[in-house]
C-alpha cells in the first residue's frame, strides 16, 4: 500500500463520516428529537458514511487523478 492510498482513504473516511454524521444531526435538530434518543442512529450513519467513504475515496481521488493528467478533455 502507498502512501498516497493510504492518505485517501482516511481523507475520503473522514469527509464521508462527516457528512452522513452531520445530516443526521441536521435532521435530528430539525424533527426536535430528544439528543440521547438518537445518538446511536447518528453514530450508524456516520459509520456508514465513514465505510463509504472510505471504500469511495481513492477511487474517486484516482479518477480525478487520471482527468488532471489527461487535460481534464474527453478524447473522440
């Protein structure tokens, strides 16, 4: 494993958990939830988000990677 795959996958781990953990907390506050009632399901999707990410992250890093190199332009 190299480096760099190592670095995006905890990139992409993080950014996932984050954004899957902070819209259920967002949708929590919005529905006026009681917080100890639904700290275990934040904590399930940010879990989640944080596999996805994880698994998403250096694909998605590789084929921007790939995008930059080629000029970002599609060939015919």
């Amino acid at each position: 494993m190299t480096r760099s795959l190592i670095r995006r996958t905890l990139v992409g781990g993080a950014l996932g958990g984050v954004l899957f953990g902070g819209v259920a907390l967002l949708q929590a506050l919005r529905a006026g939830a009681p917080f100890p009632r639904v700290l275990a399901p934040i904590g399930f999707f940010a879990l989640l988000g944080l596999t996805i990410g994880a698994l998403a992250g250096p694909l998605l890093a590789q084929a921007a990677a790939r995008l930059r190199q080629r000029g970002g332009s599609r060939r015919p």
